[in-house]
C-alpha cells in the first residue's frame, strides 16, 4: 500500500510524537522512498538547528491555580 505522509506526520516523527504503528510504517516507507527520506532528513537537521526552548509559568499563574482547584474541590 502507498501512503503519502503530511508534513505534519514527518515532524511528529522528528520529534518522536507519533504511535509505535505510524513510527514503523514511516520507517518502512523511508526504505523505500528516497524523497520521504530526504524531507525526512530536512526536518531532522532543522530541528538539530533550533534552539532548545524551554517555557514555564509564572509562579502567580501556579499559585492561582492552586487556589482555585482548593476552591473547587471543597
């Protein structure tokens, strides 16, 4: 069976988002599909270029939810 795959599906890949069944199956394609590869190739070097961001919450933003799940709850 041929399946093309979005660039969405080749980035969760990249990152290691996607289920043990799509993970396989884009690795068998890849086998076999040297232009799959390639884009596959591309998003892997461009996501080795990014910087690592790392995005945390205010501690008022924690805090405030804290207080309204201890609202919540009673």
């Amino acid at each position: 069976m041929i399946h093309s795959y979005t660039q969405n599906q080749i980035i969760q890949f990249v990152y290691r988002e996607c289920d043990l069944f799509t993970k396989l199956e884009m690795e068998f394609a890849m086998e076999d599909d040297s232009t799959l590869m390639d884009e596959y190739q591309a998003y892997l070097t461009s996501s080795q270029v990014l910087p690592d961001v790392r995005f945390s919450p205010k501690n008022t933003s924690v805090n405030n939810i804290l207080q309204y799940s201890k609202l919540s709850a009673a």
